[in-house]
C-alpha cells in the first residue's frame, strides 16, 4: 500500500517569507503528526491532528500552524520565516492497522527546508 | 511531563558484534515502546515496538526488552551488519490518544 507522501522533498524559501508543506496520510489513518528535525536536536514535536482537530501541539510559537482536511491530507505553514526555521520537516500518520496491532507512526521522507 | 532519556548518543561496534541501547522513562503510564531506525536522507522507520504487557519481544535479529519496575527498555541488535549503521530512536506514549515522547537518538554505526 502506498506510504505517507510529502511535498515537496526540498524547499529553499527567503526570510520573511511564508511557506507550506503537505502531507498525504497512509488510506486510512486520520492521524497526522508534524515534525521538526534539525542536526543534534532529534525529533521536536510540532503538532497533532486527528479528523480535522488539532489534538496535541508542542512548544512552537504561533508562526507554525497546520489543517487538516476531511481526507485526512494535512498541510502545515510557516510563516515570517527565519534563518532558524531550516531543518528536515517530518510528517507521520497513524491508525490501528489491520496487519498489526499497532499504534505506531509511518513517516514520510520529510520537506528539507532551507531558508536563506 | 513524560521524559525519554537514550543512550549513549553515539555507538561504534564491531561487525557480528552485538549492540545495545537503553532507554529510561519517567511517566509509570507509559505503556506502548516502539523504536524506529532513520537512515540517511529517510524518515524514521518502526522496526519493533512492545506493549507494557510483555517483557521481551523478538524479530530474528532485533529484539527490545522492558522493566516497568525501572521503566526502561532497550533495543538489542545481534550479529551487526553494515546496514544495521543509522540513527536510531526510542519512544513511550501512554496511549493512541496521546503524542509519542521521543529520546534524543543513538547513532550507531558498524566498523568492518
């Protein structure tokens, strides 16, 4: 079955700008987490959406936002970018899969984002 | 809140050699451990998870064990190979409903 799809795979954006990701869950999955990852600094959490509702959200500030619509599909926004925004952004769906009890995230092979 | 503490960060083994990595969690409520490998330029990938039910599960070379007593769980990688090098992540979460707490990540690589 197809996996997590994110697009773009790269990005290079200007600072101040503003720029959006998008990512396509496994069939299935309403969940959709958003991850930032940056060199030595591991996964950082950006938030949660399940069935269109934001359930968890990490310690970004308000220049990060995300959706997600009926179709599960989510989108996340940066706006006002800053040299520091750079990173690997991450996206992961979830579900009960039917092949195996489990909670457990895919992930996409993330937005490589560079602000300049 | 929920903490992950991982370790070591960095972990250089032998070919065929066996490697270990620990991890220690602070909330008893934990009860779902999955650990995921991220290759270079890849999103992380679930390679094995455990439920706070069961002690020790296996997957021919990997196998990830867990004392809820100490709250820690560890990854065990027998037989090393090449491919085996890359980063690799645990985490706990107390449940679907809530976010998965990630440790920092062991980047282990393999000498020939």
């Amino acid at each position: 079955k197809a996996g997590v799809t994110q697009t773009p795979r790269y990005l290079i954006k200007t600072r101040g700008q503003q720029v959006t990701l998008s990512c396509s869950p496994i069939s299935g999955h309403r969940s959709v987490s958003w991850y930032q990852q940056t060199p030595g600094q591991g996964l950082q959490f950006l938030f949660e959406y399940f069935s269109e509702t934001q359930r968890n959200k990490g310690n970004f500030p308000g220049r990060f936002s995300g959706r997600q619509f009926s179709n599960s599909r989510s989108e996340m926004n940066v706006s006002t970018l800053e040299l520091g925004d750079s990173a690997l952004y991450l996206c992961a769906s979830s579900g009960k899969d039917r092949d195996r009890e489990t909670y457990g995230y895919t992930f996409g092979s993330g937005t490589r984002l560079t602000v300049v | 809140g929920e903490n992950v503490e991982q370790h070591p960060s960095t972990l250089s083994v032998q070919e065929g050699d066996s490697a270990v990595i620990k991890c220690t969690y602070s909330d008893s409520a934990s009860n779902y451990f999955p650990w995921y490998k991220q290759e270079l330029g890849k999103g992380p990938q679930l390679i094995i998870d455990i439920r706070s039910n069961v002690g020790e599960k296996k997957d021919q070379r990997i196998a990830v064990t867990l004392n809820k007593t100490a709250k820690h769980f560890s990854l065990h990688i027998t037989e090393t190979q090449p491919e085996d090098s890359a980063v690799y992540f645990c985490a706990a979460s107390k449940g679907s409903n809530y976010q998965l707490i990630w440790g920092a990540g062991t980047k282990l690589i393999i000498k020939p």
